[in-house]
C-alpha cells in the first residue's frame, strides 16, 4: 500500500500527539525520574548533609530539605501524600535547641488532636550524636507521624504511612554537618 503525502503528514501529527498526550499524562513519573537519577546523594543543605534514598523526590533550600515518596507516576492519582505515599523534612535552625522542651509538648498534644496513639518514643544514636523520636499511628485512615529531636540545632518530621518509617530514621540517622 502506497501513502499519499497527505497521508503520512496526518499519521505524522498523529504520532507527534499522542507523544504529548503520554508525555502529559506521565509527567509527574518523568519529573520523578529526572530527580532521582541526576540528584547527588548525600544531599546537603545549610551546613548538614542527609543521605536520602533515590526513589524520594527531594526539594532543598537554606535551611532544609523536604522528601517525598509518591507511588503514582500519572496525572490521575491522589496528591495526598497520606493517601499514596509518605513525605518527611529535615530543617537546621540554631534556634532549636532552646524550643525542643517547648515543642515536644506541643507534637504530644497535636498527635491526641489528630487521632494518632502514640507508639513509642525511639532513641538512637545518630551521625550527629543522640536522637529522640516521638511517634504516633493511626489504624484509620494508616497514618504514621514522627517528630525526631537532635542535641544539636536539626529538626525532623515525617508524615505518611507507617511502613516508610525505617526509610525515614535511617534517613534522620545519617544526617550530620558537614
């Protein structure tokens, strides 16, 4: 069968939309993978650097960081990170260190508001010396939260569900300055 320029030029436009259309539909999984390979790891901030898994969506700026983990990669998907997927930050403020007895009351009272029992209060011993966690789970919507305290002037949290735990305190352990 012989196609008529007309022909091809249509199956041509054809070709060139629906590359778009897959482009857009997939772009959040694009945007995703971009990050994860080209991103370096550990990731530094301020004067603290984190190791971070490749598979988190990293955003960085003076004085923090924010990771993500989204299992959706297409425009149809949820954007609540506590419906798909988890989401922590790291901050660095030398002011932290005087507030930590202030905001831990505060994380206890905020985790009773939002429904979370709490599960325990982690202690280990970090790249930056001792860490203190408070975590509180949620059976209804499966929620976990975390808020970690450091002796020196970082800051943790993490939001999303309980099976990312690990992932986040490894990611809370290796954070050291740099």
């Amino acid at each position: 069968m012989i196609l008529t320029a007309r022909t091809r030029r249509a199956l041509w436009l054809f070709g060139v939309a629906a590359v778009l259309w897959l482009a857009d539909i997939f772009f959040p999984g694009l945007i995703w993978l971009t990050h994860s390979v080209l991103r370096e790891n550990p990731v530094r901030f301020a004067h603290v650097e984190v190791v971070i898994p490749r598979g988190w969506a990293v955003l960085k700026s003076d004085f923090g960081i924010v990771a993500s983990k989204h299992e959706c990669i297409t425009t149809f998907c949820s954007e609540s990170p506590s419906e798909k997927g988890a989401g922590f930050g790291i901050s660095w403020d030398p002011r932290l260190t005087k507030l930590k007895a202030v905001s831990q009351g505060a994380d206890i009272r905020l985790m009773e508001k939002d429904g979370l029992r709490q599960t325990g209060r982690p202690l280990f011993k970090g790249a930056s010396g001792d860490i203190e966690c408070l975590e509180g789970i949620r059976d209804r919507p499966r929620e976990a939260q975390s808020h970690c305290y450091f002796q020196s002037d970082l800051d943790a949290s993490f939001a999303g569900d309980p099976d990312d735990l690990p992932v986040f305190y490894e990611a809370v352990k290796s954070a050291r300055p740099y």
